[in-house]
C-alpha cells in the first residue's frame, strides 16, 4: 500500500502514509496491552508518550556547532 501510494500521483500521499502507519502502530500497541494488567498497561504507555514527545522535541541544530 506504502509502495503504491508513494508511487502514485495521489496529493495527499504523505498524510495517507502516515495514517496508515499509525493505524497499523495502533494495531499492534493494542494487540500487546491486551492481556496486561493494568498497573503494567500504564507503564507501558506512560513510557511510550515519554518517547514520542522526546522525539518530536526540535533539536538545536546545525547552529549548535
């Protein structure tokens, strides 16, 4: 599907990638929590969006060196 879209003349190509992407990440977040406890279930995502918003932080840059 990723292959496809990337290949096609499709507008919103970039915002279908990342939809499918986080549809299939959804997916296979929830597929894992299933059968956790709770206290574990929220671990696990707690770290999770620690992740992402570390991730999604801007860095400094080429102006740092």
């Amino acid at each position: 599907m990723i292959l496809a879209l990337g290949l096609s003349n499709f507008s919103a190509k970039k915002e279908a990638i990342l939809l499918g992407s986080f549809i299939v990440i959804a997916y296979l977040i929830r597929q894992v929590l299933k059968n956790l406890e709770t206290a574990k279930r929220l671990e696990i995502i707690g770290i999770a969006i620690i992740v992402f918003v570390f991730r999604a932080m801007p860095g400094v840059g080429a102006g740092a060196s």
